[in-house]
C-alpha cells in the first residue's frame, strides 16, 4: 500500500514541477572582433543541451532555458571561429565576439625554446591539437599522429603489449645512425615512446624542415616533435575530467598454415618427386603414430590453441585549477593491457604534477614532474614454432596435461604452449621513470626577459628471466636465468635571453641561449644456464652450474652549446629569421668537438598586400622559403677512442689477462649533417573553408658514417670513417575543408599526402654497390636485394629450364635482370621498402549530440619481407604457408613443386617467396560517441559525459591475404582487432 501511495504522489506532483519549473532567458549581442559590427545568422546554444537560436539582424539574441548555471554557451557562424562563453549568473547581459576564420592566424605555435604567432611562422611547422590526440584510444600519443601530419610515416610491426612504433620524418637519411626524430616534452629529450596520458598534453609540434629545427644543432637532422603539456588554469576554479575506455583485443588478421590434411597431402606429393612422379605407399611417408593420426583424425590448429582474446583498461583523472597567481594541475593514469597471448601483460601506472607561480612583475617560476612506473611480464614470441610445428599431432596427453613434444618422432618441435607452463617461464621487467623540469622567468625589462629551466630524467630498468629446460627457447638445453639492472641518469640545464621590441612598421626578436646536457648510463648483469632448481625462477642465478658470468658496462656523454636566433618583420607581412646553434661533444676528439648549424628564412604573406583584392575568395596566401644545416649525434661514445679486448694467459705459474686493441681507431670522426631547402605555400579560400599548406623540399646529407676496408696486413678489417652520402626530396599536401558547418550539423575533412624519394648517393672508396647490408648508390637506403620470382617452370619449358641453370618444371622461375639466358648473380633486383607515397584522410562528423569520426591510412608502392611465403618448405619436414604449389595436375605459378630431397632451408630461391607488394589502404579507425543532453546533468554538477565505442584495425585493403602490411612482413605478434569502450566526465 505504501509503495502505492508513493507511485501516485510521483505521477500526480511530477506533471505539476515540470509546468512550474522556472525558465531563464540569456540575452545577448554579438559583434565582428575586427569591425565591431553585429553579426546576423550566428547560432547560439548551450553546450550539452538542445537549447539554441539565432541573432536576428542586429545581432541580437535572446534564449530560454530551464538549465541551471554554471553553464557554457556556445556561438559559432560560417567563417569565424567557434567561441564558447562561461555563464555564472543571467542577470548579465552577454557582450560577445566572434574571431574571423584570419583571426586562427593569431593562435601561438611552440617553436624551439620558444612561441610564435601562425601567421608568422617561416618554416615548416605543423601543429595538433589536444582533441585530435585524445580522440583516438592509444598506449603512445604519437600513434595519434599517424597519417595527420605531411611528412611524419608512422608505422607498428608488433602486437605486443608496450611495442614501440616506427617515426620516420621526411624520409631516412642515415645507414648506421637512427633515424628517428628528437622528441621533446616541455623541452626536455624524452624518447618516441611517449607513455603519458594523452589527456596531459595540450598541443604536439612537429618540425619538418631544418630552418626550425636547426636551432637544436646536432640533434635536429631528423626533424623534432615537440610536445606541450596542460598547466593549470587562472579562473578560481577547479576543473575535474576522468577518461576510461576499455579495449577488446580480438583475433587479428593472420595468414593460415596448412591443416593436417594439406599437409598430410604436401608430404605425399614431396616423396612423389623423388619418387620419379610415382605416389609412395603412406606407410613409407608417415611414421606409425603419423599414420595412425592420419587415419584417426588426430590434427591440430596452433594458432586455435594460441591466440586469446585480449583486455585493455585505460584510466585518466585530471585536476587542474589555480589562482591569478598560481596555477597548478595533477594527473594520475593507470593502465592494465593483457596481451593475446598468455601470460603477456603490462601494468603501467603515471602521475604527475605541474605548477606555475608568479612571485610578483618580476619573477616567475615552475615545475612540472611525471613519475611512471611499469611492471611487464613479457613473453617469448610463439609463433615461430607454432607456424612450423605440425598439424598432425596431439597438443595434450589423455590426462589433460600437455604433451610436450606433441609431432610424433619430431624431437625439435616441441609444444608451441610450453612457456605457458606453470613455473617454467618468466620474464619480468620493471621500470620505474621520474621525468620532469623547473623553470625560473625573470622580467629584466619590459623587452627582455632571462628564463632559466632544469631537467632531470632518471630511470631504473631491472630485467630478470627464467626460462626452465623444455620451454621455447631452451628446446633440448638446461634452463637459463638471469637479472640485469639498467640506470640511464639525463640532467638538461638551458638559459635564454628573449627580446623583443616593436618599433612602429618595424618587429624585432632575438634570443640567445646556452645548453648543457650530461647523461650517464650503467648496465650490471649476470646470468648462466642450469639453475639448481626451477623454483627460485631468476633470484638465485648463482647456482648455475654452466656459461656462467657476470658485466658491467659504462657510458657518459656531454653536450654543451650555444645558439642564438634573429627575428625580423616588417609591416606585419615580410617576415625573415636567422639561427646558429654551436655543438660541442664529448664522443668526438679534440679538434673535431665542435660542430656550426645555421640557418635562414623568409616569408611573405602576399595576402597582406595593398595590391590584393579586398573581399575576394582568398583569405589567407603565404610564401616560405628556407635553408638550413643541421646535424645527426650517430657517433657512439668512445668511437674515437677505440676499445681493449682482454684474453686470458699464464704468467709463470699465475693466470693473468692480456689486453689488446680491439678496433683501429679514427680520431677525425665528426657528426652526419644535412642541409635541406624547403619552398613551402600557406593558403585559405572561401572564409577558409579550405585551408592548408603545401610543402617542397630537397636535403642532402653527408659525412655518412660507414666501414671502409683496410688491408688484411694492418690486422684489421675496417676503420669508421665520414664518407657516405644521401638525399631526399619531396612533396608534402595538407588541406583541411569545413564541408558543413550548421547549426545542428557539421561536418570537416582533414587530408594529408606525402610523396618522398630518397637515394643513397656516395658510399666509401667509390663502392657503389654494398650487398652484405643492402646499400646500393641510387636506391633507397631501405631495400631488399634479391632474385624476383616471375613464376614456375612449367611442363614444356624443360629445354629453356634446363639451359637458364639446369632447372626443370616444378622449380621457380626468376626474372633474367641482364638477359643473358643464364641465372647469375647480376639478376638481382631492388625492392624498396619504402613506399612512393602515403596519405590520411580524417572525416569528423556530428549532428547534434552524437559524432562520427573515420580516419583513413595508406602507403602505397612498399615491398615487405612476408614471412609467411618463407614458411612454406617443399620438403614437408615442417609445416608452412597454405600455399598453392606446383604439380604436374596442378601447372600453378605460386609456390614450387615439394620435393623430399631438400631439406627446410635449400630450396633453390626459396628467398624470393618473401617480397610481396605490401601496399595497403586501412580504415584504421571508426569511432561512434554521443554526448548526454545538458539538461540531464544538470542535478549532477556535471559539464559533460561523452560515451563512445570505436573500431580499430577493421578493415585493410591490400593484395596480401589475411595480414595487415603495416607489420612490415613480420609474423610474431600480431596487431589485433580491437572494439574499444569509452567515457568522458567533464566535472
């Protein structure tokens, strides 16, 4: 009854609440920011909500609402920029103003060791934003950049929990050094693998061309990724956001080997070769129990058995918040990514702290520092034995337990399950990384400011693993075990001088600075194989009993510079800048220590112009124009020093170590440099409806380190010298359009298009050719250099078969490079692993309170090492490829003929299997999200609450079967097919 008498107070007093609720009305009038005069059409609605309307003809506007304050209200019209307004109270009548699409121009880009308008920029600079990181789920925030930045190439071979990705910008330049860019948090070098919370950091820079990046010296050759973490906020309050998503790692895209009946087949058809074409008896070609598997059905799928569905969960907390004069915001960020595979997880757990407090006109100072932590048990790759083992085999004894050696009469193949043993297999890593800087701002004047920061990077790395005897990589061996522990210390101590000074027409900006930076590196490790006892898994490798032994290793380096850099404009619209950077190194010797990286730039920004048509369809029109030299730091501590190698001997009756020198030295060795042009054309059309820059460029690098050989009568086989050169250039588009922007539906697309073509063009002593490492003058310095198969001899072509090698039908056919009838080794052919060109293509779409993002990847005209042609073995002593091979009832052109005489690794070009046309077109993201309405969050003292669901690695279009070719080839741990989860809670 008195639930009842409830149930009819609520449908009697709900009706009567809601016809009373009070309705507010805001009032309000916006302007032109430039001509101050009212703007008709602008819509105006409140964030979350379904409240809008429109100012009338004089700009005005009035909205009710039954929404409560604090709320925000939103104003946005074709060719200006989106304006969101805090409103605390409606007694205020709103006076606002909207920025025309130009008015973008003003926003501040991070430039080396300072700011610069965009509409000022000279060099090749582009910029993302926060909502474009955080708007794709990802364990590193430079995954984000993939296919939104002209330029950058960024691609994941592995699978696996906490794999690193591959950045390559504008091409490779180097043969020895890494060509990865430097990237910078706040500042300070920190590594490509970026594992903060994407929800941290407010912008990322990316500098492409050696005019901006030259200011960085030695180490800005490859380009420089900047990235900008959020501060606090000065308004009083605090601003609270928890992100989550969880991900769903289901089974990726991976080729098939053969079941046990093909093989079963293939191992008939190999005995039949060397059987003169006649089949063989089974019980001549299987072993008992193979035949008794046969016969019964007994047959197994590796992968089946393997591959698991994984499980990420990703959470993030913000805080941030302040006063005029202090400002402050923490973070904590907690990971947990289960792999698909066994026992392959990675916990990673971050905070951070970041605080801003001006002591009064003068002085300014603050800190921002991240503490990560990582505990990964990391498992060996088991899809090397799992591709190979056979399919006719028992995985798990009668009793349930495994059977460990499961192929009948196959002694090295044991179970691809192994490791996933209890107590048989551990590698554990933990890593513990505290990362940050101080800053201190003084005001020496109203044009000059001094500004001091330090940054310290420490990080402690232990590394112990057991791996008992029978497990993947101990198959017939004692088990082995061993620890190591890694500590990398970095200090960063930089001082800059800032003027700047506005003389009527005239802008003038100059800095000056100097940079110290001292890194030390220690590595202590012991290890041996046949442990006591298995269960003290790597805390007791002193009793082991063989191949036992104990290292150390030590390395220090010091950088110390200095650089300067001039700025110039005059009438806001002919822009130049200049820059020096002085390196001096402690890996070079004396009289080579220091290295000189300048640079020049110039823009016009025609659009400024009297000359121009005023009120035309172009907004914005910019040239650029830039050179600039930069350097590669490829020289490895010591290098010109040279190292000892010892060797045991008697001395009368005591043992002692003789040393001797174990390479020849060159004390003249000196840094890689590249010198790069850079053309670049900034463009907006339509109220920059479109937008976007187009990008040309041409870099030479030299003084390449390679070995150069040495006669075998100096005892040595080789000496490092400067000698190598190589070039790129290239064409970079991107384009960004506003397709529709109303009132309840928008919709933009960003493009992106990068064409590059690199060639090495001098190796050492005019050697043009380099085959042992692939380096051909005239190439990519990124190729594979092998036979290329055309096809398979078939029945018919015995005679030319036989003349071409004394090959006969069946074997593969390759293509006569030279045609001189013969196969030699001239018929050799490159194929490049670097594609002719690449692009993204991002749409973002919504209507009302739901959204749609789609984001395209491709790289087109890349050859990849496919692994999986390789697993194909004719002679049936392992299982491989599903592949379709030679018969005499089967003429095809794929895969040769199986022949019992070979053994697993002879087959005559069995290499050529390997290089596929790896060109692909991926749907790499889809994300669906909705926005609760405003007025449900009302009661909440809730901003905002975003759930979205997203699909990544879907949908891949390429010729190879069953495989995603941004792996590159590789078959070890593949990337999965993910649905992911996800909230967000503005509080």
């Amino acid at each position: 009854m008195i639930k009842l008498r409830l149930l009819l107070i609520f449908f009697i007093w709900a009706p009567i609440s809601l016809c009373v609720a009070q309705s507010n009305e805001i009032k309000g009038t916006v302007s032109d920011a430039r001509s101050k005069e009212t703007l008709p059409g602008v819509t105006v609605r409140i964030k979350g909500g379904q409240e809008s309307t429109q100012t009338d003809a004089n700009g005005r506007f009035s909205l009710k609402t039954k929404s409560k304050v604090p709320l925000t209200l939103q104003l946005y019209s074709v060719g200006y920029n989106e304006k969101s307004i805090e409103l605390s109270s409606f007694s205020t009548t709103i006076q606002a103003t909207l920025e025309g699409a130009e008015e973008a121009l003003d926003e501040v880009v991070v430039v080396g060791y300072g700011t610069v308008r965009k509409r000022d920029l000279t060099g090749a600079v582009t910029s993302v934003k926060a909502k474009d990181i955080t708007a794709i789920p990802t364990t590193n925030a430079l995954k984000s950049l993939q296919g939104k930045v002209a330029g950058l190439d960024i691609t994941q071979s592995s699978g696996q929990p906490g794999a690193s990705v591959g950045i390559v910008l504008r091409g490779n330049r180097s043969l020895n050094a890494d060509n990865q860019p430097l990237v910078l948090v706040d500042g300070i070098q920190y590594g490509s693998f970026v594992d903060i919370n994407p929800s941290d950091i407010a912008s990322i820079e990316v500098l492409k061309d050696i005019s901006s990046t030259a200011i960085y010296g030695t180490r800005g050759a490859n380009g420089v990724i900047i990235i900008t973490t959020k501060k606090g906020n000065a308004s009083g309050r605090t601003n609270i956001s928890f992100n989550s998503y969880l991900s769903i790692n289901n089974k990726p895209f991976y080729p098939q080997m053969m079941d046990g009946p093909t093989y079963a087949q293939l191992k008939r058809e190999a005995y039949r070769t060397t059987n003169e074409g006649e089949y063989v008896p089974d019980e001549n070609v299987f072993n008992a129990t193979e035949l008794e598997y046969t016969r019964t059905g007994q047959f197994v799928n590796w992968q089946d058995l393997l591959f698991h569905t994984g499980m990420l969960q990703n959470y993030e907390m913000n805080l941030n918040g302040g006063s005029e004069k202090t400002q402050f915001a923490i973070s904590l960020g907690y990971q947990h990514d289960k792999g698909m595979f066994k026992n392959d997880l990675l916990k990673r757990y971050n905070g951070r702290l970041s605080v801003d407090h001006t002591l009064n006109k003068i002085f300014k100072l603050g800190l921002s520092m991240q503490y990560t932590f990582k505990n990964q048990d990391k498992r060996d790759n088991p899809m090397n034995m799992a591709n190979k083992n056979l399919p006719i085999a028992k995985p798990y004894n009668d009793d349930g337990t495994l059977n460990l050696y499961p192929a009948p009469g196959y002694s090295t193949f044991i179970s691809p399950l192994a490791d996933e043993q209890a107590g048989v297999f551990k590698n554990n890593i933990n890593d513990k990384r505290l990362f940050g800087s101080g800053y201190l701002d003084i005001n020496l004047h109203k044009d000059l400011v001094f500004k001091s920061t330090i940054g310290i990077d420490v990080q402690d790395i232990r590394n112990g693993y057991f791996r008992a005897a029978n497990t993947l990589a101990n198959v017939g061996r004692n088990s082995s075990s061993g620890d190591s522990t890694t500590t990398m210390v970095k200090y960063t101590w930089e001082n800059t001088l800032n003027y700047h000074k506005t003389l009527g027409d005239h802008d003038i900006g100059a800095l000056a600075g100097t940079s110290t930076i001292k890194s030390k590196y220690e590595l202590f490790e012991g290890y041996g194989n046949n442990q006591a006892s298995d269960l003290t898994g790597f805390y007791d490798i002193g009793s082991n009993t063989s191949a036992k032994d104990i290292g150390s290793r030590l390395e220090e380096i010091a950088l110390a510079s200095f650089f300067g850099r001039l700025n110039y404009k005059l009438k806001d619209r002919y822009l130049f800048q200049a820059s020096l950077r002085a390196d001096g190194s402690s890996v070079l010797s004396k009289g080579n220590k220091w290295g000189y990286f300048p640079s020049v730039a110039g823009a016009w920004r025609i659009i400024d112009e009297p000359f121009m048509p005023k009120g035309s369809k172009l907004n914005e029109l910019k040239l650029r124009l830039s050179w600039g030299k930069a350097g590669n730091s490829a020289i490895s501590p010591y290098s010109t020093l040279g190292s000892l190698s010892k060797s045991a001997y008697a001395f009368a009756s005591s043992a002692a170590f003789g040393y001797w020198p174990s390479d020849l030295v060159n004390p003249n060795l000196t840094w890689e440099t590249t010198a790069t042009w850079n053309l670049g054309v900034d463009f907006g059309l339509f109220n920059n409806r479109i937008s976007g820059a187009i990008e040309l460029y041409d870099s030479k690098t030299d003084n390449l380190l390679l070995p150069s050989l040495l006669p075998t009568s100096t005892g040595y086989a080789s000496v490092m010298q400067n000698v190598g050169k190589t070039a790129n250039k290239g064409i970079e588009v991107a384009i960004n359009t506003i397709n529709v922007q109303q009132e309840n539906w928008n919709w933009a697309t960003d493009w992106s298009f990068m064409l590059n073509r690199e060639k090495i063009v001098a190796l050492n002593d005019g050697v043009t050719r380099n085959i042992a490492n692939a380096w051909i003058v005239g190439e990519p310095t990124k190729i594979y250099y092998d036979y290329k198969k055309t096809g398979i001899w078939q029945l018919g072509e015995e005679e030319a078969a036989q003349a071409f090698g004394g090959y006969r039908p069946g074997d593969i056919k390759i293509q006569d490079s030279n045609n001189n009838g013969v196969s030699d080794p001239d018929d050799r052919t490159v194929f490049s692993q670097v594609p002719r060109y690449s692009f993204g293509v991002n749409n973002s779409v919504s209507y009302k309170n739901v959204d749609l993002t789609v984001f395209v990847f491709g790289r087109i005209g890349q050859y990849i090492n496919y692994e999986y042609g390789a697993t194909y073995k004719p002679s049936a002593l392992e299982n491989g490829a599903n592949a379709n091979y030679w018969t005499p009832e089967n003429p095809s052109n794929d895969y040769p003929r199986p022949n019992s005489g070979y053994s697993t690794s002879n087959y005559l070009f069995q290499s050529t299997l390997r290089y596929v046309d790896g060109s692909f077109v991926k749907i790499r993201d889809i994300t669906l999200g909705y926005t609760l309405p405003k007025k449900w969050l009302d009661r909440l003292a809730v901003q905002r609450i975003r759930f979205y669901s997203t699909l990544q690695n879907y949908f891949v279009f390429t010729k190879v079967k069953d495989y995603d070719p941004e792996r590159g080839g590789d078959l070890s741990f593949p990337l999965p097919r993910t649905i992911v989860f996800g909230v967000n809670i503005d509080l």
